[in-house]
C-alpha cells in the first residue's frame, strides 16, 4: 500500500477520468438469495470504533470484502477478524484496486472525511451507509443528495433509532394527535463527552507522531502510532500531524467534526423531526461558552423556528454541555430530573410526550399514564417497519436484496442531517438571529453563508454532484 495518499489520489483521478470517458458506473441491484442471487459484497471504510460495528452488523448479511483504515494498526486488527477481506489505508486505492467486486459501502469514519468517501463511492455506482452526521457542511449534503438521486444508488444513515419500533409507535401517535397541536420541542444531551473550548484549543497542536499500545492485553508492546496522516486528512487542506485529534477528540474541532449536535442530534431529534414534520427552519439563534476560532464551544442552547402547515410556529430547544430545558410541568414528582442526561419532550395544546434516552426508547405522555396506555394498545400500525431493526447497515444490504428503501435512506437523513447543521450554524455565530431562505439555500448573509461550505479542499479532491 502506497502511503502517500496525495500521489495515490493524484494517479486514481488520472486513471478514473479515462476510465469514465468510455463507461458508466451503474448501481448494482441484486435479487434476494433465495431466488438464486449472489450475496451483497460490501467495502468497509473505517475499521474501528464505530467502523467495527458497522461491519460486523453487514457481515450479518453480507460478504466483506475490503477493509480500509488510515490506522495501519487498526487495519491489522480488523483484517484478523477478516482475512478474505482485502486491506487499504485509504479508500482511492481501495475504489481503483477493487472496482466491481464491490456493491455496498460502509462509511465510519471522522466527520469531514464522509462527503468524498461517499461520493466516490456514489460516482461508482455503489450503494452506500455513512455513519451520522452525513456531513459538516450543509453544501456538501445538499450535494450528496443531489448525487445519490442522479446515480440511482440506496442510501442509509447509521441512526440505529430510525430503524427502531418506539420511533414508528412515536409518529403513529403523534399522526393520531396524542398530544394536540405541537408549540415547542426540547431536546438535550449530556455531550460533549470529548474535549472542546478552550481546553480542546490547548490540547489540538502540532507535534510528532504518539506513542500507541499494540498487540494483546497481555503482551502489549509500544511503538509509533502507524497513521496514514495525508489520507486521514482527506479532502481538507494539508497540515502537520496534530495531537488531539485521532482517533476521537476530532468531534470537537471545526473542521473535522460537528460537535455534540453532529455526534448525537441524529439520534435524539430523529424523532421529533420525523413526528412532527418538521422541514427547514426559517430562522435560528443561539447562545453558547468558550466557541473558539479552531473548535466547537464548550457549551450551547440553540433556539429553531419553523412555520408548521398544520401546527403553526414551533420552537425547537437543543442543549448541550451541561445545559438542560426545565423540567416539564406534568412529569411525575418521583422521577429526578438531574439524572436525565439526554433526551426530548415536546409540548402540545393538551399534553407533554417525554423520552429520556437517546431513541425513543422510553416514550411517556408526562402525568397522563391512562393515555399512554390507551395509545399502546389503540393506536394502529400504519407505518412499514424496518427490514433490520436496530441495524441499518444489514438493513440496507438487504434493501439492495430486495430492491427495496432503508427507512433513513438520504430523502430522510439528509434533511434530518441538515437540521443539525442549522444548529452549528447558530452556534458559529452566537447572539445572532439567522434567517434561513430554503429555495435559495442561503441565509442572505454573506459572512454567514460562507459557512455553509468547507473553506477550501486539496486539489483533486473538489467533489460536487455535476461531477460525476
């Protein structure tokens, strides 16, 4: 494997345009196993952390094929468990070396390297499930979207929720008006659990390659961390190798990550966004501690408004970093609020449904149990249920079998991403109202809307949805 990714990425893009002049990457749809058909063979691009996961639950349904990891260690440790797989530490190799022998990829990777490993894989045809957010920037989901639809390929976000039965059971009840017409939604969590402020400031700075611990438990030995640093960069502009950023604090830092709201708003607002129909926001604000010129702040509260056709103006509340909405009028006395480190409950003209949790795991109408009951066991189920609950990787492998549509395919995710970053773009811009025209994607102001796309890219790695 060649470790110099920029002359990797250079010779791929010289190879692939002629490639492209003479052929068209189509999607791969193939029909279930049991009509004789061949199984989904699937490229994992990030092997650990969430990336272990998100192949181990393909593998469930599907054969892995390639694995790829900028962490040469890492690598080492998922091919153990993988040897037919085919191992990369960066994905244009891997896209150039294996070409048709792959129909579906997983993306988990940092936050900033998830937009060109996704459209790489979308120009070729192959059917793709990127970890949450989709994205950190909202031209680049807008983008994303737009090439998802042109090259025909299924989609999925890695929101374990949204293929889950509480979140159907929350808009069967919200469609049957559990609670009245909805006023305000609020939603918080305890991250982040990662450093940012100032503190995440200190800590991101140049310097040399870390010592790591390899091997088993119990005859682990030290040595340099074995990092690809030009492919971790991925799209972004070249800089040194710095500490504080691989293989988890990269969340808290503008570039590469999208802070707590892009780790945890996919999960926690999934479903009022999906309950109450919630489109773009018209207007945003917010108010945050220790926002820094290089990393997400320490704390916020961010305020979206939305004019609802059926509800009229809706206020949605997001905290986080210690911050929390009061505590619901109607919640039962005995429950104590201070524990409730995450969750959401939205506010209607009759009554207050509440989940403390991060899925719709532990739905209540607050101080109304008879209701809740009667909506248990009354309410039908209108909505189609997931393929693969609790899965949405083996969720879309078998979308791709049946040539069907994963629930938080990107008609869904990438809107439900989007709202997150309405958040952030509020939190870049503190005490500010901002207005949001959604048929120009634009906020009309120019510092503002320089935000909406990454500064710059390195050469060659420019992806948009005209392009491919």
């Amino acid at each position: 494997m060649n470790p110099n990714t920029t002359d990797t990425r250079r010779g791929f893009i010289r190879k692939t345009a002629v490639a492209a002049a003479g052929s068209f990457f189509a999607p791969n749809i193939l029909k279930s196993q049991e009509g004789g058909g061949k199984k989904v063979n699937v490229a994992g691009i990030g092997a650990m952390g969430k990336g272990e996961s998100d192949i181990g639950i393909s593998a469930e349904g599907a054969n892995i094929v390639a694995i790829c990891d900028v962490d040469r260690d890492r690598l080492k440790q998922m091919s153990a468990k993988y040897p037919n797989a085919k191992a990369f530490d960066n994905f244009p190799e891997m896209f150039e070396t294996m070409g048709d022998k792959i129909d579906m990829v997983t993306v988990s990777t940092p936050d900033h390297a998830h937009y060109p490993a996704a459209m790489e894989a979308i120009k070729r045809g192959k059917h793709v499930c990127v970890q949450k957010p989709l994205v950190n920037r909202i031209w680049e989901a807008n983008q994303l979207h737009e090439a998802a639809k042109k090259k025909g390929v299924k989609t999925n976000m890695g929101n374990q929720g949204h293929t889950g039965e509480q979140i159907r059971q929350l808009k069967e009840w919200m469609n049957a008006g559990i609670i009245g017409n909805v006023k305000e939604i609020h939603v918080w969590t305890n991250r982040p659990i990662w450093p940012q402020g100032k503190d995440a400031k200190n800590k991101m700075v140049p310097g040399p390659l870390p010592k790591v611990k390899v091997g088993p438990k119990d005859a682990q030995v030290e040595k340099e961390l074995d990092l690809n640093w030009q492919a971790w960069l991925a799209q972004t502009p070249d800089i040194p190798f710095t500490n504080g950023l691989h293989p988890f604090a990269w969340r808290g830092h503008l570039e590469y990550g999208a802070g707590a709201m892009g780790d945890m708003g996919c999960h926690i607002m999934d479903g009022p966004f999906w309950a109450c129909e919630l489109g773009e926001p018209y207007k945003m604000e917010a108010e945050c501690d220790e926002l820094t010129d290089i990393s997400w702040p320490k704390s916020s509260h961010v305020i979206l408004y939305f004019k609802h056709a059926k509800y009229g103006e809706i206020k949605l509340h997001w905290y986080e970093g210690g911050r929390k909405p009061e505590r619901p009028a109607k919640l039962e006395s005995t429950r104590d609020w201070s524990k409730m480190n995450g969750g959401f409950y939205i506010v209607g003209e009759e009554d207050t449904i509440l989940n403390v949790g991060d899925y719709c795991e532990h739905l209540e109408v607050a101080g109304n149990r008879e209701k809740l009951v009667k909506f248990f066991k009354d309410t039908p189920k209108t909505l189609e249920r997931s393929l693969a609950p609790g899965k949405p990787q083996l969720e879309l492998v078998k979308a791709i079998e049946q040539d069907k549509i994963a629930g938080s395919n990107f008609d869904y995710s990438v809107p439900l991403t989007k709202l997150c970053l309405f958040g952030n773009l509020a939190i870049l811009n503190p005490g500010k109202v901002i207005n949001w025209d959604t048929a120009k994607q634009a906020t009309g102001d120019a510092e503002v809307d320089k935000l909406l796309k990454r500064a710059a890219v390195r050469q060659g790695w420019d992806y948009s949805a005209d392009k491919i």
